[in-house]
C-alpha cells in the first residue's frame, strides 16, 4: 500500500563537482518487498531495500535499509520497533471485540430460540 505523494528514487548525480557537467548518473536498486504500508509524503532514496509487512510513516525520507516486519518512521527514516503477532493481538482486541460480541449474542439468541 503506498499513500498519495510518494516518491521512489533511483538514479542520482555523482558527488564530485567535475563529474556534475557531464551529466553522469547512477542508478540503484529501490527494493520495496510484500505487504509494506507507505504512507503519505514519505521520499525513498536511492538503493534503499524495505523488508516485508514494514510500515513507513507519513513524510519520513527513507536514507538506509529498513528490515522486515518494522514500524519506522523520522528525518532521516530510522527503525522504531519490531511488529510483532502480539502488537496485532494488542492493537485489534477492542475492534474484534466490537465486531465479534453482537454476531455471538445472535447466534445464541438463535439457538435458544430454535430449541424452544
């Protein structure tokens, strides 16, 4: 998933001034893997590799690797911690609870009154 006005760069122009006028550039990989969130205004660079399931908060400038299955986010983009099955658990609790409670109290209102 990847929010409005992002920008994925892999070609850059040589540091030293007397390569500059030659209009020499370089390209590198970007390597962005399965399932990553970008999220708005975020600016990846040149031959950075996102792993998998990582998120990228709004307007981060993405400058190194970010490993997979990470929250990061910052100027520079850094590494703020790891998502784990229980950040998951822990975050949807309370929605799955909403969502779950009505379906079971129907079924069971159903089932009482299927055996009367």
């Amino acid at each position: 998933m990847i929010g409005s006005n992002v920008t994925i760069s892999n070609t850059n122009h040589p540091l030293h001034y007397q390569l500059r006028p030659q209009d020499q550039m370089y390209s590198k990989e970007v390597v962005i893997e399965d399932y990553v969130w970008i999220s708005g205004n975020v600016v990846i660079s040149t031959g950075v590799h996102i792993g998998a399931g990582s998120v990228i908060g709004a307007g981060s400038v993405v400058t190194r690797d970010i490993p997979a299955m990470t929250l990061a986010y910052g100027v520079p983009c850094r590494a703020i911690r790891r998502i784990t099955d229980e950040t998951f658990i822990s975050s949807n609790r309370s929605h799955l609870m909403r969502r779950c409670k009505p379906a079971i109290e129907d079924i069971c209102t159903y089932v009482i009154l299927r055996t009367c």
